[in-house]
C-alpha cells in the first residue's frame, strides 16, 4: 500500500513537472487542477529537480560561440576566429550581424601605419555601414580587386572603400575597372598603366585585408554583374565552391580555372596567405563550401562568421 502511494506521488509529480515545463502551466494553474496548494506544487517542482527527474540546461549562445571558435582555430591554424550569434539563419541577417562583429573587430585591430585593402560585396558593406570613426596616423585603405559592374548589380566596390576611408579619416584608393575583363592580354594592359600599377602594389603591401566569399548562385553579386560567359558559368556552377577577390576556388582552396583567373583584375590570392591579418567574414547557408575551401587554402588568417556556419565548419571531415 505504501509503495503504491509512492508511485502515485512519483506520478503527480512527473505530471506536475510536464505541466508547468513543457506546458507552460502556471504554479496556481497546477494547484487548481489537481486541488493542492500551490506551495505544495512549488515542493513536488523542486523535488523533482532534487530527484533529478526534470534537468535545466541553459545554453550561453556565448560560451558556446567561444567554445565553437577555440575549435575553428584549432581546425583551421587560424589566429583568431570569431562567432556571432545570429537570430535566423537567413542571408540578409546573417550579413547585418557579421558586418557589426567584423566592424568591431577592426575598429580594435587597425592601428596607426597600417594598409587597409578590401574587397567588395553586400557582406563587406554591412561592414563599411557599421564601421565607427577611428582618428589614427598614416592608415592607407585600398581596393583590392576591381568593382565596376557591366551591369545594374551594385557591387558596392565604390561605397565601401568611401566609408572605409571616411572611418578611418584617409582618402581611400580606387581601382577604377571591372573585376574580370574579357581577355588576358587586356589585363595585362590595364595592369600595366603606371596608376592602376600603384594601386595594385599598394594592395600587396598590405598587411590587413578583409574579404568576403561568394556563393556560385544565381543571385551572386558576380555573377548577377555579368561578367561571365555561358562557358565561364559551367565551369564556375560544376566546380567552383565559392570567390574570393573574384577568383573562384572548390572546396580544396584550389582554383577551379586559371583561363578565368588570368582575366580577372585584382590580388592573387596567394597574397592574402601572406597577411598579418587576412580577415575573412561570411556566413549562411550557400556560403559553407567557399568559406571552408577558403579555409583550406589558408587565404584567411581570421574568421569571423555565424554560429550556424562555425557549426558546420567545426564538424565537417
């Protein structure tokens, strides 16, 4: 008889802890429906608790985020990897968190003489948008690769190295020319006009970039900038992963095709290996490929993504 009381307290008790847990029944809710005190419900919760029948996991996004970043840097030989928490895994508000945790963690790193080069694109101008004025000596910002578009597709090449030298109080240098021009010996043209020359070493000098991946979607800025052929997009859509600086590369950190690469205007990206400080920011779903192929061709020296992203990055083979 004993026995069976305790297990009929045992299971108002689990019914009590279902109900207020799960359910989202109020303490007086409770009472009322089984006609006790709500004190005693109070009692039966925390016994339970005691008993180790209910068990409360809290999970710190930042803990985590710190605990998944360590792991990424470990993978990856990076110096530093930063994971910002995202409230939807969706494109556009993967960017806007990522632009604010990238300005952030420039604001912190540039410093007096520094080089700034970057690129461009809808991640790196969340970035420009968030970046807050910061007075130092003889920073120099300089665009890495071309940005006009032969299209009505903003690449936001111009924005972005504008409001990267209004943060940083420099007058910024522009490489005034598409990303990929039609033919080698065009870029060997362009490439060899005394300015654009200047321009292009300044940016291999150096010793911050921050870049970005592109996705080899149809709604990528580079491609939607039409500047490919319908033979460009074949070899781009079976093997390439994702862009970086305009250069497509798979899943390895290889260039998928060095026909396409000779065209294109701008840093080769074994530069960006030779960086104090190569900062790669992306996130979201399409992107997963090209930043770890980025990552395993040690163009990025630091990260800084979603923790949706890191995730995968930290598990995968």
């Amino acid at each position: 008889m004993s026995e069976e009381r305790t297990d009929d307290k045992l299971s108002r008790m689990i019914d009590i802890a279902k109900l207020y847990y799960h359910l989202d029944h109020s303490q007086q809710e409770i009472a009322d429906k089984f006609g006790i005190s709500r004190p005693t419900v109070s009692r039966f919760l925390q016994q339970a608790k005691d008993e180790g029948y209910v068990q409360i996991k809290i999970l710190d996004p930042n803990e985590n985020n710190g605990a998944l970043a360590a792991q990424l840097e470990r993978k990856f030989g990076l110096k530093k990897a930063i994971v910002a928490s995202v409230p939807q895994y969706e494109d556009v508000i993967v960017k806007k968190y990522l632009g604010i945790a990238a300005a952030d963690y420039l604001s912190q790193t540039v410093k007096e003489g520094d080089i700034l080069a970057m690129t461009w694109g809808t991640t790196l101008y969340e970035v420009a948008v968030n970046l807050p004025g910061k007075l130092l000596k003889d920073v120099k910002v300089v665009q890495l690769n071309g940005g006009i578009s032969h299209s009505e597709t903003s690449t936001y090449a111009h924005e972005i190295v504008h409001l990267f030298g209004k943060a940083f109080h420099t007058t910024p240098y522009f490489i005034p020319l598409p990303a990929i021009v039609d033919h080698p010996v065009v870029k060997q043209a362009v490439e060899s006009d005394r300015h654009i020359r200047n321009i292009l070493e300044l940016g291999k000098r150096s010793n911050v970039a921050i870049v970005t991946v592109g996705a080899p979607t149809e709604d990528s800025v580079l491609i939607k900038a039409n500047y490919f052929t319908e033979a460009d997009l074949e070899i781009i859509h079976n093997r390439g992963a994702g862009d970086i600086c305009s250069r497509f590369i798979d899943v390895e950190g290889n260039i998928v095709a060095e026909a396409l690469n000779q065209r294109t205007i701008g840093i080769d990206l074994d530069e960006l290996k030779r960086k104090e400080w190569s900062i790669l920011v992306a996130g979201g779903a399409k992107k997963v490929d090209g930043i770890y192929g980025a990552l395993r061709g040690k163009y990025a020296n630091v990260l800084i993504t979603d923790q949706f992203t890191a995730g995968y990055l930290a598990d995968r083979e």
